[in-house]
C-alpha cells in the first residue's frame, strides 16, 4: 500500500511494524514456555532421584559431605 501523502519510500506502515512486534512477542513466549517446561524437567528427574535414596542413603552421603568439609580445615588457626 503506497501512502498518499508520503509517496512509495514510506510504503511499510504501522500495521506491519505492529506485525512484527506481535511475532517477536510471540516468538519470547514460546521461549519463555521451553525454558518452564525444561525446568520443570530436571524438578521432577531430581525429586525422582530423591525418592529412590533409603535414610541410611541421606545419611551416609551427609557423613561425607561433612568429612570433605573437614579435611580442608586443619582444626586451629
């Protein structure tokens, strides 16, 4: 569509600039439910992971844990 007034140089108007800000609004909100659903994915596989460990489990990963963290230290300043 050529504007009147304007002449052929202004040929793309308000409609297709709204246009494509419309896809780019689009195109973020797919994004934004790839990234949801993602995260939802590793949730689950971790809560999955948790479910399977035994309390003797947790705690022998917790007494670990707390003897790495002790290794560093040499008990005194």
């Amino acid at each position: 569509m050529v504007c009147p007034t304007r002449g052929p140089a202004h040929e793309s108007s308000w409609h297709d600039h709204r246009v494509k800000l419309g896809s780019l609004w689009k195109w973020l909100g797919l994004a934004g439910l790839a990234g949801v659903a993602a995260t939802g994915v590793v949730i689950a596989r971790d809560q999955r992971q948790r479910a399977q460990l035994t309390p003797d489990d947790v705690r022998a990963r917790l007494h670990e844990r707390v003897e790495r963290s002790t290794e560093g230290t040499d008990g005194g300043a």
